[in-house]
C-alpha cells in the first residue's frame, strides 16, 4: 500500500515573503509553507494575528487510543484473515497571548527593530481546511532493505484536538503493527493540514493579497488572492502505547467474542478465548499494601476489578453464621450415621482494606478516562484439585455461592476404617472450629476469572470462629446523627467485637482502634471526624474462651431431624498398668456422663490378659456433638486376701477422646 494521504496544495509562498512579512516558523519535525507555530500579522487588522496551531501526541492517557482487530474471513490457505483499525488523537498546544514587538512593528509599517508599539494584537488560530494523515510502518524485505508501509488515515476534530483514525490494516499488518506499538517503537504518524487564505475584515474567505513590494521581489507571485499551503508534521509513536495502562484498548474479536490481546500470538492463532482480566502491578504489591487481599485482576473488556481476598472464611450475618452440621441416617451401617457439614464462605476482608483498594484503584491511571466495578471472583475452577486438612473428613466439596462473590463447602463425616464412629470425628472437627488453640482447619480450592481464564489462582479457607466473613448482615448503622452514628450487633445468638473504624472525608480516610464487644442487639456510638461522608467498621466474633459447655449451637446450626441418637464408643485402656505388681485382681469403672446422668452405661472391667474394654451406648446427636463429658468411678480389686477395695474418681470427655487411658499415676499405684 502506497497511498499516502497526500493534500492537494495551493499557490506556495517563497520563505523570503513569509520573513518579510514577519511570519515567524514554529520548531517540529514539519514541512510546508506555514510550519506549526507560525504567526501571521493580519493585513487589515493590525491588532489580530494568525496563528499556525501546533500538535503533539496527547497527553497519558490517551482516551481515544484503541487498536481493535476483527477476524472477518480466512485467506487461501484457510488461516484467519484479520483486519484491524488504529486510532488515536493529538493535543493542540496553547495559542499563544499577547504580540511581538517585531510583529507590532511590521504591521505598523515600522522597523521591527525601533518601531512605535501598538498595543498587544490577538492571536487567533488559523481555521483548519482540511487534514488527512498516514500511518508507516517501516520494514525489512528479503533482501534486508529497508522498507516501509503506508495506510491513509481519517483526521476529525474532537475539542481542541484531533483524532486520527487508520482502517487499512490487513491480514499481516495486523501483526506488524501491534508488534511496532507494543514491542519495537518503529511506528509514525503524518499529519497534513492545509489551511485556506488569510481571514480578513467583511471577507469569508481568506483573501491573503501578497504586498506589491513583496510581488515585485517575486515574479512568480502577482497581487492576486491565493490559498495558503499547509503543513506535514511527522509524530514517532514508539512505545507510547506499550505502557500496561493501555493494555485493555488492545481487543481482538471473532464470532461475537471479544478479548484483551496480549501477544502477537495471539494474534497469529486468532484466540479469542483469551481471558479478559490481567493482573494489576501498577499498584505495587497488592498484599503487602492492602493485607487482606492477595491480588488485582483488571477486565480489560468489562472494566471488572477482581481483587482475590487472602483467605475465605465461614460468613456471619443477621441469621447467625452460616454454618450446619446434619445428621443424616447411614443405610449401610447398623444404626450409624453419617455428618454432614456445611458452610457458607465469604471473602476474610478488612472493610478498611478494601475502601483504600477501591480509592487507589479509582485515581490510577490505569483506569483513568474508564468505568471501573471493584468486586471479588464468584467462579470455582475444577480443573483444579480442592484440599482439606483434616483427616476426619472423608469427602470434599466447593461450589459456587448463592450470592455473587460467596462459595460453599460441603464435608462429609462417616465411620471410616479409622476405628471412630463418625459422630467421634464430628465432636473432634466442631472442636477445632472453636478452638484458639489448635491449627484451624483449612481447605484449598481455586479460582476462575471467567471462562477463558487459564491461570491458576488459589483461595484459601479458614474455617475456625476466630476468622469469619463479615457482611452487611452482622451489623447496623445508624447515621442519623452524622456526629456520632450508631453501630448495633444485628446477629441473634453472638457477640460482635469492634475492632476499630475508619471514617472517610473528602477522600481520606481516618482510623480509629477499638476494643468494643457487643451483645446481640446492643449499640454502640462512634466518634468520626466532622464532615465524615461513609463509616467502615472492623469487627469479628467475640468467641468466649473457653466455649461454654452447649454454647457450640450458637454458632454452629445441628439437624437432628432424620436421626435423633447414635452410637457412641466408651472405652477404657489400661495396657500401662502392670495388675501383676499393684496387686489388682481387677480394674471396675462405672461411667455416668455428666449431661445424662439417667443414661444407663455399663461397667466396664478391666483385668490382666484383658486390660482394655469397650461399650457402645445410644446417646442423643446434639448432646454427642457437644461433649460427652462423664464422671469415672473406679474400683481397684485387690488380688491379695484381706486387702479392701480403693476407689478413684475421675472425670474425662469421651466426644473429644472416646477411649480414655488409664495411667498409673493417676490411680496411685507404684511405678
């Protein structure tokens, strides 16, 4: 293609008119008869000067930039055939104000340099006739010559500037020039501008009527009206538009899909499959900035943000925290059970945390000039193994939530070849969803910007009363009075700790430590800053510690409905006690459990060659998912004639441990 968008050009004024005429040539890589930045003394005004505008690539970011190619057939071979189109715009620089001596002087008639000075002229700029530009695209052929393509581009207005438009782009050159923008810099634009004559008083059209002087100097010029020539002023691109900030305008689009191109590739193989969303550096580091968060995913497409939380956790709202454990009959077992548990997860994030993401997102300029949504991914990628880290557990499954941004794990707990009857390992899980002591349970699955997302991108959850997810449910503000709102504790059974606040005013934010815990229902007033325009309250759950014997349902929802009891194991181990040498004939223990004292257990008898004894009782499910705490009676039998009985009181939880050890020590025999 050798087109070159070239401007048909009128009567063209000798350099020796223009200096004699006082024009003065504007600096840039230009040619023509009226460069950019020429000044031209209006011949019937002497108080208007006329003003050759000057151009430059716009200033970051360039909001008119786009590079958008389209798969609209294939060639001979049957490969894609793309076309593509480029657009981008140029910024007038400021026309000047006030005159110049010099040209205060000319248009007295004067010497410029000792003339009379007239009160500084206006500068106007020179009204534009036309305009048309060419994009090159340099290039090596066969022989290593160097070549280049050219493609006529379209020029408009838009405000003070303007916007250049390139649609020649085919095939090849798709590549070539995302490959100049992105990767070399060998790219340029030429803008021809032509102007018309010289503007004049009661004239419509310039009637610029060379000086008789001049013409007399100029033969080839006589005093008739003549059209002005115009200016070509080349702008190197280079890698303007290769900065991340410009990465969404590059699209690619093919059967009504669209996506970010993010390499020749690309391109070449015509994926339009490739995600949307690229992760966001501009920032810094997500997570050492922002601790709640893990990364920045930006939708090149939609203008989705999706920030990736560190970890996720059970969510707590108006109704409790959401999280069940169901009972459920087992057919395959003789009056067992299974478990099932069930939680709700929502993203662990500081509300600070993501107010700030939210602003610094907002004012990059990544973004500026763009509509922008700050949310958190709502897909689960199965390609993708999920991990639990407990062994209890015999099954795992993560699905998507039923609200945007929320997911849900499914565990089942059964009797396995472990030796635990199931509800053993659910007592030992539910445990360690309380504990502040042990390691919380913790599960891995991954997620998926959307359906072309390949990257891997894991989610970790918490499952433990200690890191929970908040939600607009778990809390109400009252902002009634502006000076000092109201927060209450919206949730039914559970304390809410307020950890602190944080109040936003005109833009900034202000923190606040607290150490507030709230009873369900109860308020508390906040102190912000005057004209504060949003609260962001930091809360969790005020977990007692330790939990209170039955307190577990206030947390955690138990379905009894399909079974009422299950078998529970008591058992005794006294493999550590030598019967031979304490002098026992037998070891007798009677086992009453604290919360079911009318429970008939039997007694279990321990005695040498038979040291270990078992039993299973039929125990409510609730109660056994609680504790199974139990006073222990012992009677040691004496093997020697004469010798009375001793007893020992003991107490032990058989829903945490359901085999109890007996020790020497505990039971006062020698060592």
């Amino acid at each position: 293609m050798t087109t070159t968008g070239r401007l048909t050009t009128g009567v063209t004024v000798s350099s020796t008119m223009l200096e004699a005429a006082g024009i003065t040539a504007g600096s840039g890589t230009s040619s023509g008869t009226l460069p950019p930045g020429t000044s031209i003394p209006d011949p019937s005004d002497a108080a208007i000067i006329w003003w050759v505008p000057e151009y430059v690539l716009a200033t970051d970011p360039d909001t008119a930039f786009a590079f958008t190619a389209h798969q609209d057939d294939a060639d001979a071979q049957g490969n894609p055939f793309a076309t593509a189109e480029l657009t981008l715009s140029l910024r007038k620089l400021p026309t000047p104000s006030g005159g110049e001596a010099m040209l205060a002087a000319v248009s007295d008639g004067g010497d410029p340099g000792g003339g009379v000075r007239e009160p500084d002229p206006t500068y106007r700029d020179l009204p534009l006739s036309s305009a048309a530009a060419v994009l090159s695209l340099p290039y090596r052929d066969s022989g290593g010559n160097l070549q280049a393509l050219t493609f006529p581009g379209q020029v408009t207005t838009s405000g003070d500037g303007l916007v250049v438009t390139v649609k020649g782009l085919l095939g090849s050159t798709v590549i070539l020039a995302y490959t100049a923008l992105t990767a070399t810099g060998d790219i340029s634009v030429e803008l021809d501008c032509a102007y018309p004559g010289l503007p004049g008083k009661g004239r419509t059209h310039v009637d610029y009527l060379v000086p008789p002087a001049l013409a007399a100097d100029d033969p080839g010029v006589g005093a008739q009206p003549s059209l002005l020539n115009g200016n070509r002023t080349t702008f190197a691109i280079g890698l303007k538009y290769a900065s991340p900030s410009y990465t969404p305008r590059y699209t690619v689009t093919a059967g009504g899909a669209t996506a970010t191109i993010t390499s020749a590739a690309q391109l070449k193989n015509f994926d339009v499959r490739q995600s949307e969303y690229f992760e966001v550096t501009a920032l810094g580091d997500i997570a050492s900035k922002y601790p709640s968060f893990r990364a920045l995913y930006l939708g090149s497409v939609s203008g989705t943000a999706l920030a990736v939380p560190a970890a996720y956790g059970t969510i707590r709202g108006r109704d409790g925290c959401a999280q069940e454990c169901d009972a459920v009959l087992d057919a395959g077992a003789s009056g067992g059970c299974t478990f099932q548990l069930s939680f709700d997860l929502g993203p662990v994030v500081d509300p600070v945390d993501l107010e700030r993401l939210r602003a610094d997102l907002a004012a990059a300029p990544l973004v500026r000039g763009r509509w922008t949504y700050l949310t958190m991914p709502s897909l689960v990628d199965t390609r993708s193994p999920l991990a639990f880290s407990s062994p209890l557990v015999d099954h795992v499954v993560f699905t998507g939530g039923v609200a945007p941004q929320t997911f849900a794990l499914t565990a089942s707990i059964g009797d396995g070849g472990d030796g635990l009857p199931a509800i053993v390992k659910a007592n030992l899980v539910l445990k360690q969803l309380c504990s502040p002591v042990t390691e919380p349970l913790v599960g891995r699955f991954a997620l998926r910007l959307d359906e072309a997302h390949e990257e891997t991108i894991p989610a970790t959850v918490v499952l433990n009363l200690r890191t929970t997810a908040g939600s607009d449910g778990d809390i109400a503000v009252d902002v009634t009075d502006p000076a000092a709102p109201v927060v209450r504790n919206a949730m039914p059974r559970t304390g809410l700790r307020l950890t602190g606040f944080a109040a936003r005013t005109g833009g900034v934010l202000t923190t606040t430590a607290l150490d507030t815990v709230l009873a369900p229902g109860e308020t508390a007033k906040l102190a912000p800053p005057p004209d504060t325009d949003a609260i962001f309250v930091r809360r969790t759950l005020a977990v007692p510690n330790p939990l209170p014997p039955g307190a577990l349902t206030d947390y955690v929802t138990v379905n009894t409905e399909t079974v009422q009891a299950a078998h529970h194991v008591i058992g005794l181990n006294a493999t550590g006690v030598d019967f031979a040498r304490a002098k026992l004939k037998e070891i007798a223990v009677a086992v009453t459990l604290t919360g079911l004292p009318d429970l008939a257990v039997p007694v279990l008898h321990l005695a040498p060659g038979a040291q270990a004894a078992s039993t299973q009782v039929d125990i409510p499910i609730l109660y056994g998912l609680t504790e199974v705490a139990a006073a222990l009676a012992i009677t040691l039998v004496s093997s020697e004639p004469g010798t009375a009985d001793r007893r020992v009181s003991l107490t032990h939880d058989f829903g945490e441990h359901p085999i109890r050890v007996l020790t020497r020590g505990e039971l006062g025999l020698p060592g």
